[in-house]
C-alpha cells in the first residue's frame, strides 16, 4: 500500500474503515464509549503521521487493532479517564450509545483479557495464532483465556445460553 | 450466545454526523502537525498566494544534533529553562511566584516495552509553550551508551511522526531537546517548545495529545541513527496555567530590516515574545515546487520576519534577542505584507525585572 497522505480523503476512508472497530475495541477494554473517540482520534492521527508501510489490508487492520490496545492499556494505566474529568467542562461531543445486552453485560463482567480474547475471535474473526500475535501473548494463554472465558460466561448466565454454546 | 454478542457489537458504532466531525478533526488535526514538524533542512511553507506561508527557524532534529544557539545572558535576570522546570519539582527558590503561575506539573504517562514516558510539566502562555518529559526504563536502569554532545544534549530523537498536538492549533514551530537533568537517576528528560497559532486566542484550557514512538539515537553527524527503546507512548493531558502575558503598547511604526512597518500587537510572557506586524511592502516570492525552500524565498521571508528586538532591564543591561530564530508567518496583501513572529526565549524571564523592550527600533515600556 501507498503510504498515507495528508488529506481528508485519507482521512474519511481510516475512519470509515476502523472507526467503529476501534470503538468497539476501546470499549472492550474500557468498558466505556465515553473516550472512544478521542482513542480513534489517537491512532488514526498516528497512522496518518506515521511511515508505516502495510503490505494489505490486513496488516493494516492489525496495526489498527494492536495500537488500539496499547492506547487503551496506557489510558488504564494512566489515569486517563479520570484526568478528563477536568475538561468536561468544555464543550463535549455525546458518546455512542453503549450496548444494551444481557449477554454483553455478562462478557463484559469477565476480566479484561478475556473480553479480549472474545471479542478478537468471535466479533473480528481472529484465530488464536492470530490473536497470540496481535497482542504479544502465547497461544496457549490465548487459548486458556478463550477457554476460561466460554467457561465462566456459561456459570454466569445459568444456562440461558448454554444450548447454543460459544 | 456468540450471535447476540455478535449482534450487540454490531449495535455499537459511531453516528454518519460523528463520523463526519471526527474525519474533518483527524483531517485538520493531520495538516497542522504536518506544518508544525517542519523537515529538519527545510522550512515548511504552506499555502500560495494570499496565503500565510510559515517558517520555523528551528526544527527539532536539527538542534537534537547541533544545539540551540543559545541568547546572550547579558544578567542574572535570566535563569535557565531547566532551572524553571527544576522549580517546579522542587520549588521554591526565587522566582518560584511566577513559575508556579506559568508552569503545572501534569504527571499523565504511558509505558511501552519497559520504558515509561511521564509528561512531567508545561510552561507557557498563550500561544506558546514549553513541555517536559522524563523517559526512563522501569527495571531501574539507566540508559547506557548515551553521551552528550559538547553543548549537553544529549543525540536522541522520536521516531518521525511523533507528535505533541494541542486542540484547536493551526500550525506552529519550535524545537525539541533532549538532556540528563539528573544523571544519578536513570531518566533522561526531553523538553519541546513551540509556538502556535490558535483557533480563537489562547490554548490555555486545550487538550494536548502526545503521540511518540521508538526513541532513537543518532551517531556521528546526525545521519545515522539507531533504536535505543522501541515502542508507543500516547497520552493526553490539559494545557492548564495561568495566562501572565503582558500586552505592549501597539499601533506605532517600527523597522524590519530597513522597511517601514506598523505595529499590530505586542505580547511578551516569561517564555516568550509574540508579535503582529504590517510591513509596508509587498513579499517577493517566488514559484517554487513544493518541498524544500528556494534560497530566494527563504531570504525574502528572513528579511520580513526578522524585527530586531532588545530586552532593556532594569538593571541597566540589555539583552539582544535573535529574532531570526522564532517561528513565523507572513501573508502578502495588495501592498503590503502580514507578518506574526513568535520568539521563545531560551531562558526564563522575569518580567518585573524588564523596563522596556525595544521592537524594531522602537522602544516599549512594559505597564
């Protein structure tokens, strides 16, 4: 692929490729929509400046996905979502409305790696390997993650869902 | 199960009018880091005809390399920029009062491969500012074979791309540096000064977001490089301080390298002089491809953003400030030509030991 070019064509297709999936994804980890912007402002300012060179669309995405997670990991890790406390006081555009799903509460009620896990491979598709790759862990823990996950979704809803599996 | 996740998921996306704010933001966004990160051996010049072009006399990889040349401290009134941001961890030596006005601890952080960026402080006035950041690996190491140049800075730089963007900017320039505040700890610190012009008239109460990746080292004469921590560090925190500029005296004539030239305003800070002015002749520029300046273009916008400036204190002594080293702006009217210049000291000043400042040949007294 070319590498990226300051304009708002560029600028219109990143957001309308991944906008959404860096929404979810930040949700995923944030439990929140409240920053999802400012998080898909954050990479795709960093993917229009930086030199990356993608060999498709794929390697793309996987960029996308990867710096998304580290961008969400630093806003935990740092108090972001607490420091913003002081600017809403400014202006503040309304955040997407969060999902209102008894099986999404439940998911997400698990521990951040596994919302990890199953929303990388149930929503995005991802194999393990894949996942494993994207986010710096072992397969095995990929697949402990999805394994335990599935487990504790089914204690969690008492077989509401059982029937249909995960 | 995994369908009403799915669906659920699907549920969850940003509106067409959200899309459409954020692709003009990211856009927009996008075009003033371009112009705010001029190439290292070039001025960024945007815009044609009728346009602002703008310069930065300083670009960050050049002064990583080759230092900033520093103003002559011709008093005690002046105390270094590290001295200020010393202050402000360990207060309270003398001018403490004003720092402690101008400058806010931030402490937002992100970590990355075992190295942690902290952006530590920012100074700043309205349309300029200064920034610390103190980088340094959380195993408690030091970072090893990093040694300064003659001058102290040390020979590091960001990967390119990276960014410190303030909300609601248009463009600007400044410099970067990187030195050892302390060297028996084991962080580093990088400190980025710039000045911007601002959709409306201050930053003060903007967001900045701080995007850096893969800090690098460079060798030799600056053209070789290689990485000493790879990875990501994006934060954001708010431009928050409290506004101490002082509006000079504006209206009358000055002199900009031999033309005639009015005085549209005047604002000095302890970090830095901004000004607006009309020069009464029109910018001779020249076509040119895009990309690096032509030597024609870079003289004419030197001789329109060059007004010569001096600090009269109260002392007695004077102090000549560079003016050729700011960043700046012009746009060329029917018969004459728009010219903002910002000048960001290389010390701290204090204003109450300033009598006047003399612009263009033309002395201002500070109120």
């Amino acid at each position: 692929m070319e590498a990226r070019k300051p304009s708002e064509a560029e600028a219109e297709r990143l957001v309308e490729t991944y906008a959404d999936l860096i929404l979810r994804l930040s949700y995923t980890y944030l439990k929140s929509t409240h920053d999802a912007e400012d998080i898909c402002q954050t990479v795709l300012l960093k993917l229009m400046n930086g030199k990356q060179r993608f060999v498709g669309p794929e390697h793309e995405k996987a960029w996308i996905v990867r710096t998304t997670a580290n961008a969400c990991k630093d806003a935990l890790r740092s108090g972001f979502r607490k420091r913003t406390v002081a600017l809403d006081e400014a202006p503040e555009t309304e955040a997407p409305g969060e999902p209102d799903s008894d099986v999404m509460d439940t998911v997400m009620a698990l521990p951040q790696k596994y919302r990890e896990a199953i929303y990388l491979h149930y929503y995005e598709g991802y194999s393990v390997r894949e996942i494993a790759s994207l986010t710096g862990r072992s397969e095995a823990a990929v697949s402990a993650h999805l394994s335990r996950g599935r487990g504790k979704l089914r204690t969690m809803l008492e077989g509401a869902y059982g029937e249909q599996g995960i | 199960m995994n369908r009403e996740y799915n669906k659920a998921m699907d549920g969850l996306r940003f509106s067409p009018e959200a899309k459409k704010r954020m692709t003009a933001n990211l856009a927009a966004a996008q075009e003033r880091e371009q112009a705010a990160r001029p190439k290292p051996d070039a001025y960024a010049v945007r815009g044609g005809k009728r346009r602002w072009r703008y310069a930065a006399a300083v670009a960050a990889a050049v002064v990583l390399v080759a230092g900033v040349g520093g103003v002559a401290s011709a008093t005690g009134n002046l105390m270094g920029m590290g001295n200020v941001f010393d202050d402000l961890f360990n207060g309270p030596p003398a001018q403490t009062e004003v720092v402690d006005k101008i400058g806010r601890p931030i402490g937002a952080s992100a970590t990355s491969n075992g190295v942690t960026v902290t952006a530590e402080a920012i100074i700043g006035d309205r349309t300029n500012y200064a920034v610390v950041f103190s980088i340094a690996k959380d195993d408690g190491t030091a970072f090893e074979g990093i040694e300064p140049l003659e001058n102290g800075v040390l020979p590091l730089g960001f990967e390119s791309g990276s960014s410190v963007h303030i909300d609601g900017t248009m463009s600007g320039g400044g410099d970067g540096r990187f030195y050892d505040a302390d060297p028996s700890d084991n962080a580093i610190q990088y400190v980025e000064r710039m000045s911007v012009t601002a959709i409306g008239s201050s930053i003060i109460g903007h967001t900045a977001r701080v995007n850096l990746s893969d800090l690098k080292m460079y060798g030799g004469d600056g053209s070789t490089s290689h990485v000493v921590a790879e990875g990501e560090w994006n934060m954001k925190f708010a431009v928050d301080y409290e506004d101490t500029s002082v509006d000079l005296p504006a209206g009358g004539a000055i002199e900009v390298s031999g033309m005639d030239a009015t005085l549209d305003s005047a604002t000095v800070s302890p970090i830095a002089l901004t000004l607006e002015y009309t020069v009464h002749e029109v910018l001779n520029w020249e076509d040119q491809e895009s990309g690096r300046m032509s030597d024609h273009n870079q003289d004419e916008m030197d001789r329109f953003l060059d007004p010569s400036v001096t600090l009269n204190m109260k002392d007695g002594t004077t102090v000549e400030i560079d003016a050729l080293r700011g960043a700046g702006g012009t746009r060329e009217n029917t018969n004459s030509t728009s010219c903002n210049k910002s000048i960001m000291f290389d010390e701290f000043l204090n204003l109450n030991d300033v009598v006047s400042i003399t612009i263009g040949g033309t002395e201002l007294p500070l109120a």
